[in-house]
C-alpha cells in the first residue's frame, strides 16, 4: 500500500543522511584471541550524509604501522568525491579525509 511505501521512503533516505555510524564488535577477548597483527574485521557499507561506499576495517593487534600491542581503526570511503570526517573510539577522537587514503 502506498502508505507503507511511503514510510519506507523516509526511513531510506533518513538512513542514508545519517551523521553517525556505530559498529559494536562484540567478545573482545574471541576477536583477540582470532586475529594476528595485520589481519582485520570489516564493517558492513555504509552511508553518510547520502554518501555511499564507506566502510571500517578494525585490526585487533594492530596493522603493519601501528606500535606493538596497539590496535587500529581506519575508515575507508569513496575515491571519486572528497570526504572529511571524525572518528572516535572511547575518549580518542581523529580526523580523516579521502586525503588520508
């Protein structure tokens, strides 16, 4: 019916304007005991602000870059347009651009 096509019209497109993403992984001490340095979980796609093709790529041990015993958090997204974001984690908050990639 067009009444319900309509509600799932709006709520598309409020979920496609989205400012936030919170991705929650779950047994912290599974995903340690899973992963080696350098290997990695990642997010489902998602939106931004009707932005699409950005993703999370977790790595519980760290990556390559990253001190040891450090964990790693990057976001990856769309290279056709330019992007600039905020990610936090707990009490820690940095910027990242398409810039970054």
């Amino acid at each position: 019916d067009i009444a319900t096509s309509l509600e799932n019209l709006v709520e598309a497109q409020q979920t496609g304007l989205r400012d936030t993403v919170v991705w929650r992984l779950g047994d912290a001490k599974a995903i340690l005991e899973e992963y080696r340095r350098d290997e990695f979980l990642s997010s489902k796609s998602f939106s931004l602000r009707g932005v699409a093709g950005f993703h999370l790529a977790y790595y519980p041990l760290g990556d390559k870059r990253s001190p040891q015993g450090k964990a790693s958090l990057w976001i990856k997204g769309p290279i056709d347009i330019g992007w600039k974001i905020a990610l936090s984690v707990n009490d820690s908050m940095q910027q990242f651009s398409s810039e970054d990639n």
